[in-house]
C-alpha cells in the first residue's frame, strides 16, 4: 500500500497588510482604490510633493497592501481615474466634476483643486452660493431644524408641512414681528431664516433650502403660507415647506 503525504497549504492572507517603506520613484505599481484597480509610477503618484497622496508613497509611509500585494487605498475608486489623468498629463475632467474635486481636496493635489474652483459647476456652488448661504445666520442649523420638526409629525402621515418665516431686511423683521407673536400664542412652531446682508432675494434662499434639504434625499415642496389672517397684514414672508413621505 502506497503511502500518500499530504503536502501543506500555504496560506495566503485574508485582508490588507500593512508595510512600512515604498517603490523608488521609476518603480511601477498596481493599485486597488476602493476595488478599482489601477496602474501607474511612484513618481506619477509624487508629482506634487506635499499632497496626501505624495505622503502616501514616500519612503516613510506605511503603505497598506490588499491580498494581491497591491498598493490599496479606501476610497471611492470610480473617479480616481481622473486623478491620474492630471497627474500624467495636467487633463482636466469633463465629467462628475464635483466629485472628482472632492476627491481632489481628500488627497490634498492643490494645484487640481485650485483649477477645479474656477470651473463653472464648482464657481457657482462652492464659492458664488456658498458664500452666500454663509451671510445667512443659522443657515443649516435650521435646515436641521426644519428636517427635525418634518420627522416628528411624519408618524403614519404620507406629508408633514414646516412653517417657515424668511426676512431678508431689518424692516422684513419688525413688519413680521406680531405675526410671530400670535403664531407663538397658537403655539406654533416657525423657523426663521434671516435677515441676511447680501443681494439675493428671498426667492434665492428658498431655491437653496429646497436644494440642500433634496441633496439629503428628501422630497420637499415649498408654497405661500396659505392662512387668510395673514393675508390681510400685506405681508407673506411665510411659507409651508411639505415633506412628502410616500
């Protein structure tokens, strides 16, 4: 009878690994960012000393390895593909360009970002509305509010409506001020955005509230505050935003 010896297994690791040191810079390598695989030069990857992803594959770093002994990095991998097209060739992307500038801020690549910003999609929501909504006291404090006091009364209800009072002028404020006393007295709950010292009108800041409250996944509706007493004052800085629930 023949006498089989069973060779041993050799065991491969069943996640990341951790090392200390890096490729010089000529050195190719393979890359998993968030399971998309990528291929490229140490020194595409340092083309901007100081950047987050320069430190990452500096000699000193310690470089984390998937199970292929892959370079890895867990971010999202879809646009790190446009990273490197400005890396290799100062490309910039034509496409997704809000997250590729996200990704662009993570990894710290300056010059990338800078370019970004002047973008079109980029001027206009992170610097032209932004600064904006920045001169709006409380701004998403009560965004959060308003999501706040919408869940509460959604138990078992297919819509829940938020009263809001939106004052863009001092004069704004002291014309609304008896209304929200007697809607105080009723005990009813309004949130105040304002007054705000910059040109966009009340139509703008509603425009941005109904965009950022849907860029939390929420479908919301905005309309004039529809009881009849405050009609009569001349004035209709309220509003009902309704959350539709299903």
């Amino acid at each position: 009878m023949m006498n089989l010896t069973t060779a041993p297994r050799t065991l491969r690791p069943t996640g990341a690994a951790c090392t200390v040191g890096s490729p010089v810079p000529s050195s190719v390598v393979e890359l998993n960012v968030g399971g998309e695989l990528y291929t490229t030069t140490v020194g595409t990857l340092r083309k901007f000393p100081g950047s987050k992803l320069a430190e990452m594959f500096s000699s000193s770093a310690k470089a984390c390895r998937d199970v292929e002994g892959r370079f890895f990095i867990d971010r999202p991998g879809t646009y790190f593909g446009s990273i490197l097209d400005y890396l290799r060739s100062g490309e910039l992307p034509t496409q997704h360009i809000p997250e590729v500038y996200r990704e662009a801020q993570f990894y710290e690549i300056k010059p990338l970002v800078k370019l970004l910003e002047d973008t079109p999609k980029i001027f206009s929501e992170q610097v032209a509305r932004k600064q904006f909504l920045l001169r709006v006291p409380g701004y998403n404090e009560n965004l959060e509010l308003m999501v706040r006091l919408a869940r509460a009364e959604a138990v078992a209800a297919r819509k829940s409506a938020v009263l809001v009072c939106v004052v863009h002028t001092e004069e704004d404020v002291a014309q609304c001020a008896d209304t929200l006393r007697m809607l105080e007295a009723e005990k009813k709950s309004v949130v105040r955005f304002g007054p705000w010292k910059a040109a966009p009108d009340i139509r703008d800041l509603l425009d941005c509230m109904v965009m950022d409250i849907k860029a939390q996944g929420y479908q919301v509706v905005y309309e004039h505050y529809s009881e009849k007493a405050f009609w009569t004052k001349g004035f209709n800085c309220f509003y009902t935003f309704v959350f539709i629930w299903w």
